[in-house]
C-alpha cells in the first residue's frame, strides 16, 4: 500500500468516527433524520469496500 492508499485509510477512518459521533451525539429523532444517516452509513461501506478491492488489484 502507498502513500496515497494510507491517506484514503485515515480518511476512511476519520469518515467512520465522524459519523458514528454525529450518530450518538445528533440523536437523529426524525424519520428523515434516521434516513439520512442509514443512507450514509450505506454509502461509507460501500465506498470502503470499493476502496479495498480497488487497493488490493495494484
């Protein structure tokens, strides 16, 4: 893994706790609210498993 690959990790990671304090600490109490963060979180997986296939082919 290169420089580029350690940096998108710790991006990946900051993603990861960001959200999981807005999630405990925002509380969302609305349904949009919940949508949202679900939909968000979906996205993050996903982007990190793209990530990780994308880094393990080079």
């Amino acid at each position: 893994m290169d420089k580029k690959g350690v940096i998108v990790s710790a991006i990946e990671c900051l993603l990861f706790i960001i959200y999981f304090v807005l999630y405990v600490f925002w509380n969302p109490s609305t349904n949009i609210g919940k949508a949202v963060m679900i939909i968000v979180g979906v996205l993050l997986i996903i982007w990190s498993i793209l990530t990780k296939r994308y880094w393990k082919k080079n």
